[in-house]
C-alpha cells in the first residue's frame, strides 16, 4: 500500500471523485490523516442535505421498483443462472438516469399502488356484502315494504338454532303470527317473523329473551336482485383489478430501468458520503487516501486525465507508526486466491504479517482430500462445478466458493486412488486400504500434521528473525519448538524402526535442551526477576498444546475411513438386494445413499480442515486483526459495475 495525497481546484472535485469511484482502487481517508497537513484555511464541507436529497430520491426509485417487481414473473432459479448479467459503467449508468423518464414511471406506479389499493378495500366490502345477502337471497320481497306496514310489524333477524323450536312454540300463543325460515346454518337460524301490532310488546319481550338480532338490511330492492348487482360490481372490480396487474406484468423494461437507476443513485449516495473526508478552502480540495502500489502510476494516469494536469499528488511509503491503521488487501495467484475466504472468515493479516493463505492452501487441500478419500466423490464435486461454471453465470463471491471445492476436489481423487476407492468400492490399484490399514493410515495422518506444525514454526522464526531486536526470540521461542519436534521425531524413530542407532541419544539430548530453550524463550516476556522465571517454566505448559495438536490430526485418519466404511457399508446393502430390484431400485438407494454420504463427508472436511488451519497451524505465527481495503467504488447492490478504462481495452480489442 501506499499512502496518497492530492490537491486540486475546487471546479475538479466531483470530476476528481468521480473518477476515483471508477478506479475502485483507492481507499479515502479524512484529509487532515494526510501527508500534506491542511492548514486552517481548509474546512470540512457539510454535505448532509445533499446526501439526503439523494437519499430521498433513491426511496423513491426503491419503493416504485419493489412495487413493480412484485408482479412482474420471475425468472426460474436455472434461467436466472443461465442468464449472462449484464455490466455497466458508472458513466453508462448516468446516462441512462438522465435520458429515462424514471419520474413519471414511479408517478405512475405509485398511481396504480393506490388504485389497486383502494380496488382491494371495494372488493373487500362488496365480498362482505354479498355474504350477507347469500343468507337472505331466498326472501323474495323487498325488505323495505316491511316498513310500509299499518297493522303489522315485520322483522328479519338471527337466532342460535337450538332457541328455534322454543320460539315456535311460543309464537303459537299469538293470533296472526307468521314465522318464515330464509336460511340455516350450523349454529344460526336466519328467518323472518310477521305479527299484528297488537302483540308488538310481549312477542319482541319474547324475541329478546330467546337472543334474536334484528338484521337492518341496507339495500332497496330484493336480496336476489341486489346480490345479482353486487355480483357485477364485483365482477367489474376483479376486471380493473385484473388489467392493471397485467399492465404491471408487461413493465418489464420500466423495471430493468429502475433498478439502474437504483444503482446510479445509491453509488452517488457512496461518493456523496465520501466527501465528509474532503478539506476544501476557496479554491483548493484536498483529500488523501490508500492504494495499492502497483496501481500507483494509474491513479496518476486518472489525475492528469480528468484534471488536465491541474493537480498535485504525493505518495508516500508506509510508515512504521501507520501499519495496524493500513487496509489490506489480499493477492495471490488464481489457484490460492479462492482460499482466501478462509483468511478472511477467520481475521486479515496485519500489514507487517505475512498472508497465510498461500502458506496454507496446500495444507487445506491435503487434509481436505484425505478426509474424504473417495475418487467418485471426487470426480463428481470436480465435473459438477465444472459443468456448472459452463453451463451457468455466478456472482463473483459464488464463482470463488466454487473454485474453492472444485480445487479441493483435486486432492480428494488423489487421496481415493491411494486408498483405491470409488464410490465405496474397491479399485483394482490400492496403495493403502482404509478398512485393513487402520494404523498405516494413522501415522501417515500424524506425520501430516508433524510437518504442517513445523512449517508453521518455520514460519514464525522467518516473522521473528526479520523485525528488529526479535533475533533472540526467533532463536528461543520458535528455534527451541523446531528442535524439539525434530528430537521427538528422532526419539520415536530410534525406538522403533532403527533401534540399534545414535537417534535416541541423539533425541533425548535435544529433547533436554530444547526444553531448557523454550523457558529461556519464556522468561523474554517476563518483566521482574520472579516474573521472568515464571513466565519461563509456565512456556512449558505448550508442550501439552504441541502433543494435542498431532493428535488432532488422527481425524485426518478418523473422517476417511469412516466415509469410506459408510460408502462401502451402503455398496453392501444394495448388493443383498435381488438381482431385479438391485437394478432399478437399487440404483435409486445407490445415488440417494451415497449423495447423503458425499454431502457429509464433505460437510465434514470443510468444517474440520478449518479447524486444523485456524488452531494448529495459525496459532503458532499468525495474529491478524488487519483491516480490509474498503476503496472507493459504486454500490453494487444491485448491478454489477465495470471501471471504464476496462470497457475500452474491450472494445479496443
């Protein structure tokens, strides 16, 4: 990285801006960080009310386009795979903002919104009351002749069914009574009763004892002919609502032109907030920042071509007092750089670290493809994405995730043809067997994680040996672990497989002073006399965290032949079938049962190769807590954005 600091007229500074969000290789800071310190005469500009008329703008387009979206037909999962995404320019993007009429759009969506709101509350109400009339279509007068009545009242009303027959009952106390049933439902009874004016008193006494509601029906003509009315309007509602949803589905090409002018705007919002960094006098804006050093000389280029030669920019090196502060950004070649997920799920290193990934990869890979150890499962997860990435378009991030197994996949065929298996079954080559070479297989798994470990130790001597005054350390507290491991690999080698040789002598002695080493080693981080052969005997206490940590890699041993005896456990199974059903639905079982299996195993691996990485081997040399390189850019929330000067070698080419 390389610190940067520009000074240019203020007339430049959204062109400035402009083409630094097209670089997408420059990491702002505030200004006054700079290496040009700003006098008093530069001051911060308040540039809140303009950030939220964007802001305000880009609701607009937002709530238009999560509307529009909402009815327009989906694309399947496998079209929208299959579909090449398109690229855009952040000046393509401008262009299409300032030539479409997205305004009158969004006016017109949020027209039809509320329309179709307003047609939902009337169909809602028209549905309610043609369910009331559905209970009173079979009462064939108008309801409002019962109040043109002289000498009789009529009332509609319900009543719970089980007071029915009491009502009835009852009712037959009084001359001139007449009690109609329109309709019945489980619980509820909807009639009509008709009785002289004389009897008005006791029978409504009656009526209320027995829980009857009076309806009050709303309409002037028969509930047949008023049902029939509502069913219409009903039927013209379902129509308007019908033929605006159609025209909502027909937008396609409004929605494409909403969502870049989401993009447009919600990338103005991006360099628009940017400018809270800027320091600007009445001329003059300054602004500083972070860039890789290889693209040093093309952050120039961008200069001198949006300004004319109208700037001044100094770089600087990074200084010792800046490195927990410098971003970091991660390069490595294409087939390292997909393990790069893994560094930064667990922390980025720090700038004066080393990245650890293409120091790990191999190790991830290995134990990966040994935990697995299935040739089939191999080839399948290789051509798999293979097919996928060829046949399909991924986001950038899904496309490394899948590089990611597909190089995984690598190792994991090697490990298969070592142990001769496929898909559970045994090949006609087979250097070690994971059902009969438990052991073989077990001190291989240990002899792994010997030299991952020492590696790292490796490592972590190169890290001590190269910073100033830390010569001692890399000799006591890495050197004194080297010599240990390799005195515990010299011991173990005298006792077993050469017996009558100098390695015991020679492992026990270094065993001894590698030990004294290491709380030597110790007592570095002590500050008293009493601190430091504390700090000293307590180091010690890492000879138990080295033995756990070969141990750790028995899993290495554990996983493989577990997945190995489950594939062959499955072959087992589908072979006590007859020969018929072996044939068809044993071949159903054989893909199902060995999906599930590959799935786990592979499930498996991915979790415990992390495991391996992030405590065995980061743990000895690496200490991260680097901060990524967050530069300058467009949103990319939802289109993908291209920097101009790659468009035109394109279309150069």
């Amino acid at each position: 990285m390389q610190k940067f600091h520009v000074l240019t007229f203020q007339k430049e500074q959204q062109h400035v801006l402009q083409a630094l969000q097209n670089f997408q290789k420059a990491e702002l800071l505030p200004a006054d960080d700079g290496i040009l310190v700003s006098e008093n005469a530069f001051t911060s500009e308040n540039i809140s009310a303009q950030t939220e008329a964007l802001e305000n703008e880009l609701t607009r387009v937002l709530l238009g386009k999560a509307f529009l979206e909402s009815y327009i037909p989906k694309p399947s999962f496998i079209e929208g795979l299959r579909k090449k995404p398109t690229t855009y320019t952040l000046s393509q993007l401008a262009e299409i903002t300032e030539a479409s009429s997205w305004q009158t759009v969004v006016d017109e969506l949020r027209q039809k919104e509320k329309r179709l709101r307003l047609l939902e509350q009337e169909r809602q109400d028209l549905s309610q009351a043609e369910d009331e009339l559905n209970r009173w279509r079979y009462f064939d007068e108008a309801p409002s002749v019962l109040k043109t009545l002289k000498h009789s009242v009529g009332l509609l009303g319900t009543l719970p069914n089980e007071q029915m027959t009491h009502l009835t009952h009852e009712l037959e106390k009084y001359p001139s009574t007449y009690c109609q049933t329109i309709q019945q439902t489980t619980t509820t009874t909807y009639l009509f009763v008709l009785f002289h004016k004389v009897n008005q008193k006791p029978i409504q006494r009656l009526l209320s004892t027995v829980g009857f509601t009076e309806y009050h029906y709303p309409f002037t003509t028969k509930p047949s002919e008023a049902l029939s009315e509502m069913k219409s309007k009903m039927a013209e509602v379902i129509e308007e609502e019908q033929f605006i949803k159609n025209q909502l589905k027909q937008m396609t090409a409004e929605a494409a032109t909403l969502t870049l002018v989401a993009e447009y705007y919600s990338s103005a919002i991006v360099k628009s907030k940017s400018q809270e960094k800027l320091l600007r006098s009445k001329s003059v804006t300054s602004l500083a920042g972070w860039v890789p050093s290889d693209e040093a000389s093309n952050l120039e280029a961008h200069l001198q071509q949006i300004t004319k030669g109208n700037y001044y920019l100094v770089f600087e090196e990074v200084k010792e007092e800046e490195i927990p502060n410098v971003p970091i950004l991660l390069k490595n070649h294409r087939f390292v750089a997909p393990f790069e997920t893994l560094i930064e799920m667990y922390s980025l290193p720090q700038y004066d670290e080393l990245d650890p990934t293409p120091f790990m990869a191999p190790f991830y890979a290995l134990a990966f493809g040994m935990m697995v150890a299935d040739f089939g499962y191999g080839l399948v997860l290789f051509l798999g994405i293979l097919l996928a990435k060829h046949f399909f378009h991924f986001e950038a991030s899904m496309k490394r995730s899948l590089t990611f197994f597909q190089l995984c996949a690598v190792p994991t065929m090697m490990w298969g043809l070592i142990y001769g298996s496929f898909f559970g079954a045994t090949m006609p080559i087979q250097l070690l067997s994971n059902q009969s070479d438990i052991t073989e297989i077990l001190i291989i798994s240990v002899v792994f994680g010997f030299i991952q470990v020492f590696f790292a130790l490796i490592l972590k001597f190169y890290l001590l040996w190269s910073r100033k005054n830390q010569k001692l350390k890399a000799i006591f507290q890495a050197g004194s672990w080297m010599v240990f491991l390799l005195s515990g690999a010299s011991l173990a080698l005298g006792f077993t497989i050469l017996p009558e040789t100098p390695l015991t002598t020679i492992g026990l002695t270094g065993i001894i002073v590698s030990l004294i080493a290491v709380v030597i080693g110790g007592s570095f981080e002590g500050e008293t006399l009493v601190g430091k052969i504390g700090t000293g005997l307590y180091s010690l206490m890492d000879l138990t965290n080295y033995m756990s940590d070969l141990v750790s890699y028995t899993r290495l041993m554990a996983l493989g032949v577990a997945g190995g005896s489950i594939a062959a456990a499955f072959n087992l199974i589908i072979s006590f079938l007859p020969p018929v059903a072996r044939f068809t639905i044993g071949i159903v079982l054989f893909i199902l049962l060995h999906a599930i299996n590959i799935f786990l195993s592979y499930l498996s691996a991915y979790v415990h190769g992390i495991r391996l990485q992030y405590l065995e081997f980061f743990g000895k040399f690496f200490t991260g807590g680097g901060r990524a390189f967050t530069p300058l850019k467009a949103s990319e929330k939802y289109v993908t954005i291209t920097p101009e000067t790659t468009t035109q070698q394109e279309e150069q080419g």
